[in-house]
C-alpha cells in the first residue's frame, strides 16, 4: 500500500489558550480528547475537518522534545507531518538509504491504539511514521 498522510503535527506552548484563542475559526472542528503521552512528554489534541486532521501538541517540562522548539518558536509552528505506512522496518531502511536519518526508532504510541511509530529527518523536515495496524 502508498503511504498516506495521516495529519500535520503543530506545536503549541499551551494547547487550552491555543483553542482558546482561535475558536473564532477552528470551534466547529471536531476535537479529541486531551491525551497525554509520557513517553513522549506530551499533551495531544486532534483536530479534525472531516478531511485533514490537525495534532496539537503541548511539551510537558523542560524534558519534552518541544521545549526546545518553542524556546526557538514561542509561538509554536509546524513540527512534523505523519504518514501511515505498511511496514516501520523496511520503510526506516529505506529512507535512510536515501539520506533520512532516524531521529525516534519504532516505539508504540498510545495516541495510535499501540501502533508503533517512528521520527525521521528527511529533506530537512522531520516525518512521523505510523505503522498501519495488521489485518485480522
């Protein structure tokens, strides 16, 4: 199966004043539920159009991997985008065949039922990885 882009990753210093502060124009969007990651030392929120789903993530401490991004970017930006792929393994090999570099090796992820996912850096931008689940 092609990969397919599962949602772009925004990084916020809080995720409650960031919904706050754009209701205006994203209310209506469909909202999950605040998730937090320890693995990962963050706060998610997906929001979702129908269409495109939008991840909000929030550092928790000095440890997250974001709070030097937004010591960077106060403001937040754009952190990553995700595709799903078939397989973690071939798919790591591969980009880094081609000049990606592995940034998280596969870890299960709670946000995504267990999948495992993994962080690559590639053309200078940093991709998440999602394993598809296994057909039954």
């Amino acid at each position: 199966m092609k990969p397919r882009i599962n949602h772009i990753g925004v990084a916020v210093p809080s995720i409650s004043a960031y919904i706050a502060e754009t209701e205006v124009l994203l209310g209506s969007l469909e909202r999950g539920p605040l998730i937090t990651n320890e693995r990962q030392q963050v706060r998610e929120m997906f929001l979702n159009d129908g269409s495109t789903v939008f991840e909000l993530l929030e550092p928790i401490g000095d440890k997250s991997p974001l709070s030097s991004f937004l010591r960077r970017n106060p403001k937040g930006g754009l952190i990553h985008f995700a595709v799903d792929v078939d397989a973690l393994e071939p798919t790591l090999d591969l980009l880094e065949r081609v000049g990606g570099r592995v940034l998280v090796a596969p870890v299960p992820d709670v946000a995504f039922e267990q999948r495992r996912i993994a962080f690559v850096l590639l053309a200078g931008q940093v991709v998440e990885l999602i394993e598809r689940a296994e057909k039954a």
